[in-house]
C-alpha cells in the first residue's frame, strides 16, 4: 500500500493512504529544479533489455520526479530553498537541490545521520531519510556475509543497512522562507521520501534479480552441452563477472587427496591454473566453513589475501566474495570466487549481500553443471573403453596376403554406410570380420547385432527382425522390439542371409529399402539407422539361377563384396591364429602359456582343417584344458588322421577288398567324416549339405557303423 504524505487545512502534516491525486504545488519552477547525480552509477548494465531498464530509474532520477511534488505538500506560497543529500561511496553530494545552493548542505547532513536526529544551521534543518526495510531485505542483513566476516571486513561494510542491495545513507535539508523548517514537517517529507526510496530500490532490487536470474539460466543451459572442461569452467567464470559486475572470477575445485585447491581461469598465471593450499585465504575460509566469505581492502587482516599472487599478475585485488559450491549430494567440491566488483548503483567497491545470495545461486548451477559434466565424461570414458576392449577381443589376425587385402578394403568401406556382403565358408571368421568393419566405423559406439538367418523359420522370422506388438499373434503376451529397432544407431549383421525363405527375403529388401520397419500387429512405421551386413557361405549367383535367391536382394546386399579363404589356403596364418587362441584361453583360466613344439607346429601346418578357423580355436582350447605339460607335442593335438591332407586321398585298392560295396561303404564313410568336420561338427548343417534331414543322417550313419551322438 503507498502512503502519501499531506498537508491538512492547518498546515498539520497527516497521512492518508492509497493513490489519491495530490494538490497544491509549492512556487517552485520544477523545470529549473537542479538535480545532481552520480553519472557511475547505473541500475543495470547496459546490454539489459530496454523494459527493465525503463521500470528501474537511478537514485537521482527517482529524486528529480518525486521531490517537486512532495515539497508541493509545504504550501503553495512558501519559499524553499533544500533538497536530498547522498553519501556516494566515501563522500557526500546534493542528488536533488531546488533553489539557490547552500555550501553547507553536505556537511549538515552527514551531522544529521550521524547524529540520528533533527539538527539547524543557518537557517536550514536537516534529517536523516528512514529507509523502512520490508522482511526480506531485513532477513538478508540478518543473515548476509557480514554476520560470517570477521574483523575489518565486517567493519568496512559497515551495520547491515549499509550492505543491502540500494540502501544508502540519506539525509533532507530544507529552508522555508529563510528559516529551518520545524521538526514536524521535516519528519513528514522524511518519512514519506523514505518509503519511496524504500519501494522504488525494491523495484531496481527486483529488475536487477529478474535479469540476474535470466542471464544464469541463459548460461546453465549451454553448459549442458560443453564437451570441454576448460570452456565449461571459462563460461562460469564469465557469467559471474557479468552477473556480478565484477572484474575477475574463478572456480577452484577441490582436490580432497592433494588437500588442493585447482582454480581455473586464473588469469594472468602461466597455464591458466592457479593451486593453493585448501586451508589458504578467503577460499580456505568459504571451503571449510561451508559459508559465504568476503575481503574488501583497506581493513587490518590484509594477511588474508595473498599478495604475491597480485605482483606475479601486475594486479591489485580491492575486494573478494568467496562462495562454497556444493552439488546435490550435499558435497562440498570446491569455491566459487569473484574478484574486485565494480560500483554501481546498490553499491561501492565491496560485494554486497545482493551479491552473496547471487553468488550462491550461480554456485548452485554451477556444481550441478560440472557434476552432469563429470558424469558425462565417466560414461564417454567407461563407453570408449567397453568399445575398445570389445573391438581387441576378436581381431582380424593374419598376414596372409589375401587377409592384408581383406583388412585394407574393410577398413576403406568401413567409414561409409554402403552394405557390405562377406562370403567364405563355414568357420573362416565372417562374424569377425563383421565386427573389424563396424568397429573401425563411425558407428562403433552403437550395437552390433547378430542374427543367425539360417536358425530362423519363415514364421517367426519377421517377429525376429522387426518386432511385434502385444496380442499381434497367439502367445505374444507383450510388445516385443525387433533386431532392426535394437540395432539402430549401429550395424546388423545377417548370417547365412543364403538360408533366408522366400517370404524373409521379401520382406527384407522393403525394410533395406525404405529404411522403415513396422512391427507385426502394428501400423505405425519405426524408421531405423542401420547398416547392413550380410553373410553366406552358399554360392548366391547358383541360387539366384534356380530362383532360391532374389536378384534384388543380392544387388542390394552387395554393394561391396569380401571374400574370406579358406584356413588352409593361409599358409602360417595358422600358427600366428593358434599362438593368440593359446594365450587368451590360458589367460581366462590361469595357467601358464605352454609352447608348440615342432611336431605340433607341421602337424598343424599340413592339417587341412575344414572346419577352418573354428575347428582351429576349438583344437587349441582342448590343448589348454586337456595338456598340463610346457610344450605341446604332435600326439596332445588330437587330431583324427583321416582328416589330414595325407589321409583324404582316396583309398587304394589294398585298403578295401575290390568289393564294389564295400568301396562304395567307405566312400561313404568319409564323405560325411569330412562335411560333418567341414561344418564343424553341426549335424543339421551337414544332413542339409547331403540333402537329407538330421535324422535321416543319423540313421545312414548307423548303417555304416560309424558313431554317432544321437
């Protein structure tokens, strides 16, 4: 409510309240009204919007509108002479005067705050202006930095009206007719200046929080998206000397094991890293206290501040506001500090309790800000790591020359998003090579996704791929994300894609296509990021001719093409692939790596190994389990001799009896000896290759007496 001071027919001073239209101006010209400021002083900084800085008038302005009309409250015929006198920082000046001046104003009213009462002189009176505080501005001086300070810090900020945003020290002269105007009257303009200073310094307290508090939010949400710490900490530091209008500000972190304090930016100091001890100065202080702390030059614990830092800078430290910043776990992490505030219009060059509770707040952002930050970086780290040991635990090892021509391709296609369609047979490293390619990508952090096409009936293999929705098909209790979904943002790899059904590879090529996916039961379309890569080891341009495969889908797959040989086909390629099984089966179950003697290494030289590199990393781990000697020899091998390039030449007559069934029996025998080793021991891969069902392969292999598991 606004209180309006008057005048009653009697010339009596009165109240009254509301907004009710005040008449009788005094004779004074209000046009020539003098009126003297502190051109420094300024609400806000000059980049504030237009409207706040409208809404928020300086002191002087605020006296220059307001003091004619209530000096029009004296009488319309009185002569007066007088106006508001200031303390500016370490002086006193006129900031309103009307009439002819008087040298003595200033004097007068620093006698009469002083003093706290009505004093005279020459015809003049003077009175200090009440500033009535409202609760909160009452509640910061109760509990601001002055309370935390000790010393001269405290002395030089002085009692708690003197450190509140805009309070000041006022005083009214005035003459009436050439006398000192009595005590009643002046105590009515007082009291009645002194609520409109009181409401019109709330009002540039309020424009001032308003813009303080967009400029942090403003700042808080680009730091969510700074990758880097020295631009994060950069960017704190900016927005409090603009908050804060101050010249400098540094965040220091603290280093708990080195009890250090690290600060960055310090300027002026080689590096732009200053460490200090964490008990050390004002930031010692505020860390250990887990309270506000301030400096302010001129006081007698200069001791505070160190000041060989400010010769190293060539640099003079005025006053200091230390602030702790703790993160959301309650944490005390380090000190927010600003450096030398610039005056302005709520205060001189020492931070203010306006300033403390901004600080504080700044700090707040600021602590979460670099927790997300830390964060952030500990799951990049952690990722980046998983990723790398995840790419080194399947290398494409060989330096055969078809496998440097191999990796040298993979490693050109893999930076692009083009299909990539790897061919081999059963065991030569397709899924490995898969991977080489998708780790050397740009999509390595995203999944790598492994579907076997051949293990999938035409049923469920459009469920498997693209997902499906609750209650879509009997049994499907709930929605079910497809391998497409799971694999967006990285690389699917399709194994035995020469196995898929007709259906399957219909319904793939639309999802290549138009990189969309709709789950089964569902009508929404999913777009998906995936590349694409294809495997088989079935000869695709055969199947194409006999319409098993569609031409389409093979031109879409086969973009680029990579072709693995066989292991045999690799020359020493076989020892280096052995001698890496060796060690990483020995380091998983913690034994000593034992060495390959050179029966076992010609062995293994002119073994003819169909089952390829499978067949090979099986042998090794049954050598690391099985043998507990230093050397492996020829016979801890364990390899069947029928398998070896010696014995898979046909037999000789003095090996059968002439017997055409009996040659035939034995052909037989061996035929499926070789496709089952071939397939590495998958018996429905091998009846398939007979054209036979898996069953229908166990019963021929018990006709001719060979052993089976089944």
């Amino acid at each position: 409510m606004n209180i309006i001071a008057a005048v009653s027919k009697t010339d009596k001073p009165t109240f009254f309240s509301g907004h009710r239209s005040v008449i009788g101006y005094s004779s004074l010209n209000v046009v020539k009204a003098n009126s003297t400021m502190d051109r420094s002083q300024s609400v806000l900084p000059p980049h504030v919007s237009s409207a706040a800085t409208e809404a928020s008038m300086t002191h002087g302005n605020a006296l220059t509108s307001f003091m004619p009309v209530l000096l029009g409250l004296v009488g319309n015929q009185a002569s007066l002479r007088g106006g508001v006198v200031s303390q500016v920082q370490d002086r006193w000046q006129s900031t309103f005067w009307t009439g002819d001046r008087w040298g003595q104003a200033e004097s007068l009213a620093s006698q009469a705050v002083a003093d706290d009462q009505f004093v005279t002189a020459d015809g003049f009176a003077g009175l200090s202006i009440p500033i009535a505080p409202g609760a909160d501005m009452a509640t910061s001086a109760g509990r601001g930095p002055g309370s935390a300070g000790t010393g001269a810090a405290a002395g030089n900020l002085g009692s708690g009206q003197d450190i509140l945003p805009g309070v000041g020290s006022d005083a009214i002269v005035l003459s009436i007719d050439g006398k000192p105007a009595d005590s009643d009257t002046l105590k009515m303009l007082a009291t009645a200046l002194g609520r409109f200073l009181w409401l019109q310094r709330n009002h540039q307290n309020d424009a001032r929080r308003l813009w303080q508090t967009s400029k942090m939010l403003q700042h808080a949400a680009v730091w969510q998206q700074l990758d880097s710490d020295a631009q994060l900490l950069a960017s704190m530091a900016d927005c409090a000397c603009e908050v804060l209008n101050c010249e400098r500000a540094t965040i220091f972190l603290w280093d708990k094991r080195t009890k250090k304090l690290i600060g960055r930016p310090a300027i002026g100091i080689e590096g732009g890293v200053l460490e200090v001890e964490d008990n050390a100065g004002i930031v010692g202080e505020a860390l250990h206290s887990g309270s506000p702390r301030w400096w302010s030059a001129g006081g007698t614990d200069e001791g505070r501040v160190n000041r060989r830092i400010d010769q190293a800078q060539n640099f003079t430290t005025r006053s200091l506001l230390a602030v702790p910043m703790v993160n959301s776990r309650d944490q005390v992490i380090g000190v927010f500090e600003g450096i030398n505030a610039r005056p302005g219009d709520h205060r001189n060059e020492s931070f203010d309790a306006a300033d403390v509770r901004t600080l504080t707040e700044l700090a707040m952002h600021a602590s979460i800000a670099i927790d997300s930050y830390r964060t952030r970086t500990d799951l990049t780290e952690t990722r980046d790591r998983l990723v790398e040991q995840a790419a080194q635990s399947k290398p494409l090892i060989g330096n055969h020359h078809s496998i440097q021509e191999i990796r040298r391709n993979a490693t050109k296609v893999a930076p692009t998003d083009l299909s990539v369609l790897v061919l081999g047979s059963n065991g030569t490293g397709k899924e490995v090579l898969a991977q080489h390619i998708h780790y050397q990508s740009e999509r390595r952090n995203g999944p790598f996704v492994a579907v076997n096409c051949a293990a999938l009936v035409e049923t469920l293999l459009e469920s498997e791929l693209f997902g499906h929705e609750k209650g879509a098909f009997t049994d499907a209790s709930d929605t079910r994300v497809g391998k497409f979904e799971l694999a967006n943002g990285g690389t699917l790899f399709l194994d035995e894609v020469g196995d898929m059904s007709a259906g399957g590879q219909a319904k793939l090529l639309r999802v290549l296509e138009e990189k969309v996916v709709v789950r089964v039961g569902g009508s929404r379309p999913i777009p998906v990021d995936v590349r694409v890569i294809a495997a088989t080891n079935q000869p695709l341009q055969e199947l194409i001719s006999a319409k098993r495969f569609r031409e389409d889908l093979f031109f879409r797959l086969n973009v680029v093409s990579l072709t693995l040989p066989p292991l045999s086909h690799r020359g020493d390629d076989v020892m280096e692939l052995a001698e890496h099984f060796l060690v990483d089966f020995c380091r998983q179950i913690g034994r000593a790596v034992p060495t390959f003697a050179a029966s076992a290494r010609d062995a293994m030289l002119s073994h003819d190994w169909p089952g390829n590199v499978r067949e090979l990393r099986n042998t090794v781990e049954r050598i690391c389990y099985l043998t507990t000697t230093d050397v492996v020899e020829a016979s801890d091998l364990m390899m069947s001799p029928s398998a070896t390039r010696a014995s898979t030449v046909s037999p000789t007559m003095d090996d059968v009896d002439g017997n055409l069934n009996s040659a035939t029996r034995e052909f037989q025998i061996q035929h499926i000896e070789r496709l089952i080793a071939s397939c590495g021991g998958n018996m429905t891969e091998a009846a398939g290759k007979l054209g036979l069902h898996r069953s229908n392969l166990y019963r021929k292999m018990r006709q001719l007496g060979m052993p089976t598991s089944s």
